[in-house]
C-alpha cells in the first residue's frame, strides 16, 4: 500500500506516475475495509471515489491538476456532499441524502481532492469520546481500548490510522483539537467567520467552525488556505484576505508567549502531560523565544458558560429535525403532536436528548437572565482577557487536554467529568481566536500528548508557522 507521508510528496509521486490517483483510492477501500472494526467511517464512497481519481488521472496527464490531486479526504457526517448521505451520526437523519455539497467540499473539488467517505462521529457533534454515535463508537487506531477522542473521532481516526490522507472535521468547543491530541494528528480551528459553514449542519451556531485534520503541519495550512475565505451563503464568513499559509511557514521571527498559570497547575492535569508542557516551553526559551506565565482566573468559568451557551443554540438549531419534511418519523404516530414527540424520542440519542433540554431549560421565562443572559456577558469577559493577553503575547500556550486518550466507558457515567475534557479547547471557540494542537510527545503509556497554541483574529499565518516549529519530543 502507498505510505503517504504528505501531501507534497503524494503531488510529487503522483507527477512522477509512481502511483495513480485510482490505485490510491483503490487501496484506500481495501484499507478502510481490513480496518473496519475502528469503526471511522459510516459509509465509503466508492462510486464516486473512482469516476473522480480517473477524471484526475487524466488531468495529471495533461498536466492540468489543481493543488490536491489525489489527496484523498474524509467528511465528518454533519458535513454535507451532494448526492450523497449525511446524517449527523444520527438516526433522526436516516437515510437523508445531502442537495448541496458544502463550500469547503466545493474548494476542495475544485482543487481536485477526492472524497473517499464519510466519517463516524458524536452525534450531531455532541461529546468529547466518539461514544455517543447512534452507529456505534469509533476505535483509537493507536490502541483499541481507548477513545479516539470526539466529537470528530472518526476524522481523527481515519487520518492516524492511514484510511485516508486528511479529513475535515467542525469544532464547536474542541471536537477537532482534542481527538487530533488523542491520535497524534495535527487538528486546527480556525478564527470563526474564516471558514464558510454553509452546509455544515449546525449545533451552536456562534462557536462551530470547520477545520482539517492532518499527518502534518504543512498539510493542515495548505488545506486551510483553500478552504478559507469569504462565501456569500454565509454571512457570517469574513471578507478579510486569505495569505498563503502553505508558503509562509519558514521564519526566523521571535515570538512571545503567555502560558496559562492556572491551566498548567489545574487539579486534574496528567503529570506527564505537564512536564511536557513545561519541557516545550524550556526549549521554546532554548530557541529565543520569551515565555512569560500569565493568569487567567476564569478557567472554571468557560465549561459552564459554555454549555450554557451552546446547549441554548442547539435548542434552537435542532428544532427543525422533526420528522415532518425528512429523515426519520415514528411510525407509531397518529396525530401532528405525536409525530414531533415520537420522532424525536426516538430519533434523538441521549447525549442529544441532553443537551436540547438544558437548552431548553436555560432559555425558558424565569431562567433566561439568570442562565443565558449571565453566559454570554460571562462570554464577553472571556474573550475580553484572551485579547487583552494577546495584544501583548504573539501566542497563549496551554495543554491540548488534560490527559491522554481514556478508556471507553471511564467517563460515560459523569457527563460533568466527559464535558471537563474541553477545559482547555473551549477558550479559543469562546473567544473567536484560532487554535490548534500539535503533537509533543508520547505519554509512559503509549498514548500521544497535544500541545495547543492561540493566536489573535486572522493571524492563522503566524500560527501554523509556529506550530511548525513545535519539537514533538
């Protein structure tokens, strides 16, 4: 089987005729098929995998192939193609097939990437385990035991794994930092408004972003760069100058960094992953950079505004999945009443079930103000001091989460103890800033370490710089 390693090597090979776009997909399926019990992905498409790699081939031997010939991407199921299934992972969506394919699908195309598949994830996005999927849980590729992290487990996955080069996965609190720490990826979110999410099936609208999951770096900007940008069907996608980040990643620059005191020295975080934290920052130091410590006392505030927030969005987001116009209806319904009630009993998983409640709940009279209203000037104060450290810090530096991927079933009991594996992610989504997590290091267990770095609004250039840069240990 081809080993990719990146995807300018692929371009290279593929120029070179070592290899055809259609043999990659072919051993892909083989793959995706031998690998089967990781659970990664929902569906292969197969069908239309093949018609594009011999549409591509042909463009390599006419030398007219866009930037990602033969890169074969993975979607997260709330990601949508057209003509081809989405279904959130969902049992509400079955057998729902997607009129439009996303922006981020469309540059990609248009770059001639190939779209092996969907991918297995938390439903409608919600968790941190890939444990709550109406499809069954996605395996760590890195040890079988363990979760691949959520709620883009699969995305993660399937990149580690190798059943396919990159992936695009939606972070709406971490669901793309925190399995890519999880597997050894490199998983990035974007400043939000940098990536359109038209046709990204919405949880809370105001935190989710699109991001990539790669094997590298240099990956990860090149796919952003094309995927970024503003899209007139959503009106919430900047209009601000997309840079070259895949030619922009050599620099000699000094940065300065702030490093969180309260998240390096929080209860609950790994020993390793500290000391791994606090190695990276002495060889930062070793390489010029300035390292200073920096408070941020409202670490226990950002889980619960959060959820606050977030659950209220999903309320209201989700109240569309109803059984009327498509996907799944109780089949025990007998009146328009019974059809809303039954079809989302059913069709919802608990997790889901959840968080629409307390969405719900929050919003309701009599709570909105002491909840809601409360979150989002909570809200304000945090991004108001994760600017403020970033007018004076190139970076803020934190763990990517607090340890390293657990076993299934140890958190499932405590949705509280699941929900703290963002402690540190939801800052950047709260915030609206860019982040991402790089490998740095492998736990005494086996198990890789991330290491998350924060920038200021549209300063994702300076980021994947950075993060180049990052000594895995």
């Amino acid at each position: 089987m081809y080993q990719f390693t990146s995807i300018s090597e692929l371009q290279s090979d593929l120029k070179q005729k070592k290899i055809s776009c259609l043999s990659i997909v072919e051993e892909s399926i083989a793959a995706i098929q031998q690998k089967k019990q990781l659970n990664a992905f929902l569906e292969v498409f197969e069908a239309s995998a093949k018609k594009q790699a011999l549409a591509i081939d042909e463009k390599l031997k006419a030398g007219k192939a866009g930037r990602l010939a033969g890169v074969l991407v993975g979607l997260k199921d709330n990601i949508c193609y057209q003509g081809h299934k989405v279904s959130a992972s969902s049992k509400i969506l079955e057998g729902f097939e997607s009129l439009y394919s996303a922006t981020v699908v469309e540059r990609m195309l248009a770059e001639d990437a190939i779209i092996i598949g969907r991918l297995n994830c938390d439903e409608f996005a919600m968790g941190s385990s890939n444990e709550n999927s109406a499809f069954g849980n996605v395996l760590n590729p890195l040890n079988e035991k363990c979760v691949p992290g959520g709620s883009s487990g699969g995305a993660a996955a399937a990149v580690a794994a190798g059943l396919c080069h990159v992936s695009l996965g939606s972070d709406t609190g971490g669901s793309i930092r925190q399995p890519a720490s999880f597997t050894g990826t490199v998983g990035f979110k974007p400043t939000y408004g940098r990536v359109s999410r038209y046709g990204l099936i919405a949880y809370a609208s105001s935190f989710d972003q699109i991001g990539p999951i790669t094997k590298t770096v240099a990956d990860n900007a090149l796919i952003c760069e094309i995927i970024s940008g503003l899209d007139a069907h959503d009106n919430t996608s900047s209009s601000q100058a997309v840079p070259a980040y895949s030619n922009l990643l050599n620099t000699d620059k000094k940065f300065k960094f702030a490093y969180l005191k309260e998240c390096v020295e929080a209860d609950g975080l790994d020993p390793e992953v500290k000391a791994a934290v606090l190695k990276q920052i002495e060889f930062l130091k070793s390489q010029g950079h300035s390292v200073e410590p920096v408070s941020f006392p409202y670490l226990d505030f950002m889980v619960p505004v959060y959820y606050v927030i977030t659950t209220a969005e999903a309320s209201s987001n989700l109240s569309r999945f109803a059984g009327i116009h498509y996907g799944y209806r109780s089949d025990k319904a007998g009146d328009l009443e019974s059809t809303y009630k039954k079809t989302r009993s059913e069709g919802f998983g608990k997790e889901v079930k959840r968080r629409i409640m307390l969405g719900t709940f929050v919003l309701s009279a009599g709570y909105y103000d002491a909840y809601f209203s409360k979150g989002q000037k909570v809200r304000r104060i945090i991004h108001d001091k994760t600017k403020a450290i970033l007018k004076d810090f190139d970076f803020i530096i934190t763990p990517s989460t607090p340890g390293t991927a657990f076993e299934f079933g140890k958190n499932s009991a405590d949705p509280i103890k699941m929900y703290l594996e963002d402690i540190f992610t939801v800052q950047a989504n709260i915030a609206g800033v860019p982040a991402i997590s790089v490998p740095c290091g492998l736990h005494s267990n086996g198990l890789p370490m991330g290491i998350q770095l924060m920038a200021d609004y549209f300063e994702e250039a300076k980021l994947f710089a950075m993060a180049a840069q990052i000594n895995p240990l």
